[in-house]
C-alpha cells in the first residue's frame, strides 16, 4: 500500500497585477453630499503556470455613482484592480485542488485587494471604504451549479 503524497499549500508570491482608479466628476462632486450606491462586480480566475504552480487572478470592480442636485446619476469613483498570488499546491486529488483554486486562493488573496481598494478610494478623496467579507466557498458552489446546468444544456442540445 502506497503512501498518500504529502499535502502542500504555500503562497509564494502576492502582487498587484493592474489598478486604475478613475474620478471623473472630481472636484464638482465633493461639493455634493455624499451618500454613493455602490456596485461590486467581482471574479476569479486561475492558470496552471507550471507542475504544481498556479496564479490565481482577483478581479474587482468597485463603481460609486452619485446623485447629484439636478437628479442626474454621476460616477463618483471607479477602482479597477487584478490581485493576483502565485501558489503552490501538491498532493491534493482534483475535487480538493478545484475547491483551493476557486475559493481558499482568492479567499488568502481578498485582504490584499480589500487594502488597495480602500488606499486608492481615500487618495482619490472619498471617505474610506472596507469592502465587505466574500463567501468564496459560496460563490465557488454557484459557479460549480452553473457549470454543471450549462453542461448538462449543451448535452441536451446535442441529442
């Protein structure tokens, strides 16, 4: 009876791929009062780079728009950013190495992001902004449930 292989999980290495923060209403839009909808569009990605290397991608989008005096919706703010981390990973079988790549390395990689976002938006002068946790768990599963119907669809349509 064979040993199982020894399970590794190591961050190796966490960088800021690409930002852009855009003010396009500044400075008429500090003389307004503050109170933004916000819209948070976020994704994950993830690319085998090598035997057990993988980079893991975290895209978030943050839009604040503003109702100004005349009723009009203005864009406050717009942060763009690809947080990304290389990992390393050995000894898992796919179900678990699936599960770590689409939710525990974008989970390790979502502080980094949260930080960046909130520096760019209180440099840009708006008030601090903390994003929310992220159930990466939960929206790996969705992901999973979408996968599974838009196969079992294409199976479907071929018959």
């Amino acid at each position: 009876m064979a040993d199982k292989e020894e399970q590794k999980f190591e961050m190796q290495k966490v960088f800021l791929k690409d930002v852009s923060f855009e003010a396009p209403c500044s400075p008429e839009i500090f003389r307004e009062k503050w109170s933004p909808k916000t819209e948070i569009h976020l994704a994950s990605n993830s690319e085998k780079l090598a035997d057990n290397i993988y980079l893991i991608t975290l895209d978030i989008t943050v839009t604040a728009t503003q109702e100004n005096d005349n009723d009009d919706k203005q864009v406050a703010f717009l942060v763009e950013l690809k947080q990304c981390g290389i990992f390393s990973l050995m000894g898992f079988d796919d179900t678990q190495l699936n599960q770590i790549l689409g939710s525990y390395c974008p989970h390790s990689l979502f502080p980094y992001a949260r930080e960046a976002i909130s520096d760019f938006v209180s440099k840009g002068g708006f008030p601090p902004m903390l994003l929310s946790p992220v159930n990466f768990d939960a929206l790996y599963a969705q992901q999973q449930i979408a996968r599974k119907k838009a196969q079992q669809e294409g199976e479907q349509t071929q018959h």
